[in-house]
C-alpha cells in the first residue's frame, strides 16, 4: 500500500473536509452567479456609465474604495492589541477577512450578521479564546455605532443652520440616531454571559457557515463560559488608547466612503460639497439600515439618488454616481470576496 493512501486513511476527516469544501465552493458560486445574471442589466449599464467620469477621479474612487477595507481592517487590528498574543493576524489577513466579510453581508441579508459569523471564525483559526473573539465583534459594534451616532448628531446640528436642508434629512438623522441607540445599548447588553448565547445562536442559524461554527460551540458548551472570562467593561476600561484608535479607523472608513463619492461628482462635472455628499451618505446608511435584500439593492439606489435631489443636484448626475458608487462599493468585490472565500476555505 502506497504512502499516500496510508496518509489518507490516517486523516479520515480530510475527504469529508475536501468534499464540503467543493460543495460550498458550488453553492456560493451558484448563489453569486444568480445574483450576476439577474442584476445583469443594471450592472451592464454601470459599467457602460464608467465612460462618463474623467479618468483620473475614476482611478482616485477606485483607490478611495479600496482604502475603505485597510481600515476596516486596522479597526480589527487596534482592537487585537489587547489580546497581547503572538499568533495574532496581520494587517494583510484583516484586510482579506474584510472584503469577505463584505461579501457575506452582500450575499446574505442578514444585517450584517453574516458578516459577523465570518469574522468569528477567522479570528478563531488563531487560538484566540470564543469569548474574546465575541468581546472583539460587541467592542467593534460599539465603535461602529458610537462613530454613526456622533457624525448623525454633527450633522444635525450642522443642518439647523442650512436653509437648504429639508425637513426630511433631520427626521432620517433623528430616526437613526434613535435606532442605533437602541442597536447599540442591545449591543452592551451582549458583554452579558445570556445575552452573548443569544447572540451566538444566531451566527449560527446563518448556513453559509453553521457547519464550521459548530465546532466552536461544541467548544464553548463545554468550557460553560464564566462570568469571569467576558468581562466587556474590562476590556473598554484598560484599552482605552486601541478604542480611540479603533474609533478614528471607523471615522476613516467613512470618510473615504464619502470622498469616493465626492471624487465621483467630480468626476462627471457636477461641484458638490463634503457636507451634502457626507449627509446623504448618512441618511442612504440610516434607511438600508434593515436587511429587506442583499446589499439593500434598490431600497439603496433609490434612497441615495433622492437624497441627492433633494438637496438639488441634478437627477441624472445623482443616478450615474450613486450607480457607479454601487458599482465600486457592491458589484466589483463580490467576485474578489469569492474568491478570497475559497482560498479561505481550501486553506483550512
């Protein structure tokens, strides 16, 4: 009997392993391509519309885009400075886990949950203990929506004094500073030893990645998580420099998110300040905020092109940016997230 088979009865897991690789593999791909075809004519027609914007701010949209996932990932990477481990991921895995995060959030809606799930079994291929990998994704949350609440509340204030803003724009921001209060006061409620099951449970109901969460709850059944081991005030107390710098990373995603679109308006000739183009970025975040559809298409599109015209930019300027914005931002990942997926998936 060869080496080789005596190495493949030794590892009776592996062919299991390889075959669910492949079938989840198919199935993503499946799922992706349904996606493709089905929105092929809006995405054919963004992509025609990429003629229409000069080619330098294009290429500075495309590189804003792309520096929204560097630091997303410095976010995950302050924050996992607390941990004080060697084997921890660098800025070059965080920023692979960000774009497959993205794409899961794509794919699957599931207000950002999906997103979530992967991002806890990434970080638990590096021994990092189940409990701090949740503590790490409640603290992340909570930078997210501390982030949201204090640019919503700026920009409301700001709004007071701009005649031009309707009343619209400051019932959004006080809705969303409304719903993300109560988002994130749930959110402090998971450093709680109850509600951190809860919340558990429902990364595992997502199937794109139940199976592999299952070993990890196994695991955390049969350590009976203590009070002692999540302890999320602790951890918001003694890292208060990483929280202010995972903070400033929250504000840069943002920000880079709005200058793509500024670069945009540029782009097809249309002069646009920071303010409008940050508040109807806002405003389109706050209203997709529930997951009605993958990514939120059309309640997204709809929502950003009415903002825009009603602050009174033209129409057909508000649609060809907030298309190719989409295009950037949801449309050109996926495929990367896929395949970065897989290559996630085969590395296992």
């Amino acid at each position: 009997m060869s080496a080789e088979n005596n190495n493949a009865k030794s590892l009776p897991g592996r062919g299991k392993m390889r075959t669910a690789y492949w079938w989840w593999s198919f199935a993503i791909f499946m799922l992706l391509l349904i996606l493709i075809v089905y929105y092929f004519p809006e995405i054919r027609k963004e992509l025609k519309l990429l003629e229409t914007v000069h080619s330098y701010w294009l290429s500075l949209a495309i590189f804003l885009q792309i520096m929204t996932y560097f630091f997303n990932a410095m976010v995950y990477f302050f924050l996992l400075k607390a941990f004080k481990q060697e084997n921890l991921p660098g800025v070059g895995a965080l920023i692979k886990a960000s774009v497959i995060s993205l794409f899961f959030d794509q794919v699957v809606p599931s207000a950002g949950i999906s997103g979530k799930a992967y991002i806890f079994g990434f970080l638990a291929r590096f021994n990092i203990a189940a409990t701090k990998v949740i503590t790490l994704i409640v603290v992340e949350l909570l930078t997210f929506y501390v982030t949201l609440e204090l640019l919503i509340v700026s920009l409301l204030v700001t709004s007071l004094f701009h005649s031009k803003i309707t009343y619209v724009f400051e019932g959004v921001l006080l809705a969303g500073i409304l719903v993300y209060l109560v988002i994130g006061s749930a959110t402090v409620f998971a450093g709680r030893k109850k509600f951190l099951a809860v919340i558990y449970r429902r990364l595992a109901k997502v199937k794109l990645v139940r199976k592999r969460l299952e070993r990890f709850s196994r695991s955390m059944q049969q350590r009976q998580l203590g009070e002692d081991e999540v302890r999320l005030s602790a951890f918001l107390k003694g890292n208060k420099m990483n929280l202010f710098y995972a903070f400033l990373a929250q504000l840069l995603v943002i920000a880079v998110d709005a200058l793509t679109l500024l670069a945009l308006f540029q782009g097809v000739g249309v002069p646009v300040s920071m303010f409008s183009v940050l508040l109807c970025f806002i405003c389109t975040k706050i209203v997709s905020t529930l997951p009605v559809s993958p990514g939120a298409l059309v309640l997204y599109e709809s929502g950003m092109t009415f903002f825009f015209t009603s602050l009174g930019l033209p129409l057909a300027s508000s649609v060809v940016v907030t298309l190719l914005y989409r295009l950037l931002s949801f449309w050109l990942p996926m495929p990367v997230g896929f395949l970065l997926y897989r290559s996630w998936l085969k590395a296992a």
